[in-house]
C-alpha cells in the first residue's frame, strides 16, 4: 500500500516537474577567492546542488561548506573551525529567481545575460544578493549557469581575526558555475 | 713602549640570549613554515574512524541529519557497498555512487580522476575511504580512495 502510495507520488512529481520544465544538478561549481597583497586564497566545491524551474525562473541552490578543497590544508582547517563554523552550519543555501530568460530561451544553445536575486543563507545568516549572470544551453544540452558576485564576510557574521585582517580580502568573490541537465 | 691590545670581549648574557633565541627560533620558523604550506595528505594513509555500509549511512544521515552531521562530518570514513554508477571525469574528479536502495539518493564518492580504478564498474563491490562532508541529495565523501 505504502510502496503503491510512493510509486504515484513520484509519477506526479515527475509530471509535474515536466510541466515545470524543471533542470537540475548535483555537480554545481562554486568557488570563492581572496585577493590581498599579502594572500591569495581560493578555494572549490565541485558539490553544489541546484534546482531551476524555467517556467517560474525559481532558482534552489545547496552547499556543503566542509566541501570547499583549498590548496592549503591548514586554510581549510581555520575556514571550517573559526569562520564559517562548518560543524554548526554545515550547507549554505540560495533561494531565489533569474530574470532575463524564459523556457522557450533554453531550448536552443546560445548563452542570454541574466539577473539573479534573492537570499543567500550562511553561518546562519540571511542577507538579500543580487548578481548579474548568464544563462543558455550548451552544446552538450546542458543548461549552464554562471554568476560572480561579492559579499562581506562580516555580513554574515564571519569574524576575521585582527591578525590576519590584512590577508583576507574585505571583499570576497564568489563564483558560482553550474550545468543543470533536466529533471 | 709597546701599544696596549684592545680585547673585544662579548657579554655573556647577550650571547645566550640570542642563542636561545636562534635555538628557539629556527625551529619554531621551520615548523611554523612546513605548517602553513601542508596540503591534505592522501586519504588512503588515513586511518577511519568508522566503518559502514553506505545504506547505513545514508539511513543514518536521513533518520536524523544533525546527529549524523556531528558523527560522520570532516571524518574519515570505509564505506562499503555496491557501485551503482560510475560518472564521467568532470574538472578532474570522477563521482563513483554507491547504490543506498534508495533511486533518488546515493553515497557518492568523489576520486581525483588518475585514482580511480577500473574495476569500478556498475555491481562491483567496493570498499572506499572518504571524507563525508555531510547530505544535499546524496552523502557526499570527497578524497575518496579505494581499499584493496
């Protein structure tokens, strides 16, 4: 009965999601960089998940924050343990919406610049972000994201230690890459 | 009348002082310098915290996500399992899955792509060390290595 209850549940959500024209991934690019005189930083999540709804322009993305790889194992440690507090705020999340294309757009390759608004979760804080981007199928038929954006590590109450202020960017770049295929 | 010598004579106290300071010093820069350039070293001479299968894991991470996160998180897990599929190299890093029972979630290993080996095929068995770094869709372990 359950099983026959599950089995139902999932062929609508499937109908439903192709009505929605719906894409996704699991395999989403982020990385974020620190540029000072005295240090660059940069590090990778190949981890991130996204779920776009071409009908309604919807964006969802996920972010495991112990997923980001630096080249340095010791900025890893002090990213995890003092700034983002990875064991307390384990995911970063996106809830928002891109402007600037439609489902017919994403039909045929070709890359549109968009606009994408809306809420970026970290450290347990909400903050509004709004970023230009572009979007468009690939080639492959992939629907590529891409958006680079700034935040303040301060605004999501990510203290840097006064010692090393001066190696840690004011500005932190985030660079967001992502290949949706469809749901 | 011959012409008195100068005798250039160093203050003890200085002396030991800075070779206090270098004995302490050139060690604590070595050591200070090697820690700051260390890069995570291979996870296959980690030693595993935990072994488990990757249905349990996945049980475990979806039964109650923030006990798991404290369990599994940052640690060095030996999962064993079924391989369900093996993805194709993206920027240099191959996903091997897992199969967990569940169609829609997996454990999904994440191999630097000149680690992976062949065997790795849909239906093998496979023990593999990794990193979880916790639940999005599936359980992600990351500087994943295979386990003869």
């Amino acid at each position: 009965m359950t099983r026959n209850l599950l089995i139902t549940a999932a062929l609508l959500a499937s109908l439903t999601a192709s009505a929605q024209e719906r894409y996704a991934t699991r395999t989403g690019h982020i990385s974020f960089h620190s540029d000072t005189p005295m240090e660059k930083i940069e590090a990778h999540n190949h981890k991130a998940t996204s779920v776009f709804d071409a009908t309604t322009g919807a964006i969802e993305m996920a972010v495991l924050m112990k997923g980001f790889e630096f080249e340095k194992a010791l900025m890893q440690e002090h990213f995890n343990e003092n700034y983002v507090e990875s064991d307390k705020f384990p995911k970063a999340t996106f809830k928002g919406k891109i402007t600037g294309i439609t489902a017919e757009d994403l039909k045929k390759p070709g890359s549109h610049a968009v606009t994408v608004e809306g809420d970026l979760t970290m450290h347990g804080v909400t903050k509004p972000v709004k970023a230009t981007g572009t979007m468009g199928m690939e080639p492959t038929g992939a629907i590529r994201a891409t958006s680079t954006f700034s935040i303040k590590p301060e605004d999501y109450n990510i203290a840097i230690p006064g010692m090393v202020r001066d190696n840690i960017a004011k500005e932190i770049a985030i660079k967001v890459e992502v290949d949706h295929t469809k749901m | 009348m011959p012409m008195p010598r100068t005798v250039f004579t160093i203050p003890l106290i200085p002396l030991v002082i800075v070779g206090l300071l270098l004995l302490i010093g050139i060690p604590a820069a070595w050591y200070g310098w090697r820690e700051y350039n260390r890069t995570a070293g291979p996870t296959s001479e980690l030693e595993a915290t935990e072994t488990i299968e990757a249905v349990a894991l996945l049980q475990a991470y979806t039964a109650d996500e923030n006990a798991a996160n404290a369990r599994f998180n940052g640690k060095v897990l030996l999962v064993s399992g079924t391989v369900r599929e093996g993805k194709a190299p993206e920027n240099g890093l191959v996903d091997v899955v897992l199969e967990t029972g569940d169609p829609l979630a997996g454990v999904v290993c994440q191999f630097a792509q000149a680690d992976v080996p062949s065997a790795l095929t849909a239906g093998a068995p496979a023990r593999i060390k990794g990193i979880s770094t916790g639940l999005l869709m599936d359980v992600v372990l990351q500087r994943c290595a295979i386990v003869e």
